[in-house]
C-alpha cells in the first residue's frame, strides 16, 4: 500500500510537471529530463536510509512513479528516427551523466547533513 501510494504520487507529479511545461512551450524532453534529475537526487538523499518506511514510500513508490526510463527512451528513439543524431545523443550523454551525479550528490549531502 504504501509502494502504491507513493507511485501513485509520483506518476501525479510527474504529470503535473510535464503539463507545466506543456504550457510554457518548453520541450517535454527538457520536462523529463528534469523529472529524472529530480527523481535521482530524491533516491540518492534516501539510500542511508533506506530499510524504513520512508525509503519504500519516497524512493520505491514516490520516484518509481515519478522517473521515468520508458519516455526517455522512447524521446531519444524518436530523435534518432527524425535524424536528430546530435540531439539525441546529446540527451542521452546529459540525462545518464546528470542523472547519476545527482545520486551521488544526493547521497554525499545525506550522509554529511541527514545522518
């Protein structure tokens, strides 16, 4: 229930996040890059902690729901389809290298400030 719970959050967030942009005329790869970098700094400040409740609530359900693999793949597909070679691999390299260097700095600053 409380996996559910929080997936059901994060996939609300994420769509809240995405209409936004929507809305603002800013591409929705820019949306869901955000969205993963977000996602990978909430996991990264989580990890210490991660046999209690909170850590099933916000880092399983939560950023489950939240991140997203599947549209990230399906946007470098489809860059790569409309021959936007460089944009693609540009998204690629950006989203996989920032991505994990937020965890690293979300679980630097966990165990320096949470603990």
């Amino acid at each position: 229930m409380i996996v559910g719970a929080g997936g059901a959050l994060g996939s609300i967030a994420r769509y809240l996040i995405t209409c936004i942009f929507t809305h603002l005329a800013i591409c929705s790869e820019l949306a869901i890059l955000l969205v993963n970098i977000i996602g990978s700094f909430i996991i990264g400040l989580l990890i210490p902690a991660s046999h209690n409740t909170i850590y099933l609530l916000m880092a399983v359900g939560f950023c489950g729901g939240f991140t997203t693999f599947s549209t990230f793949s399906v946007q470098a597909f489809q860059m790569l389809q409309n021959g936007q070679r460089l944009a693609s691999l540009t998204y690629i390299t950006t989203s996989v290298i920032i991505s994990i260097a937020f965890v690293f700095l979300g679980i630097f600053l966990s165990e320096r400030y949470i603990k």
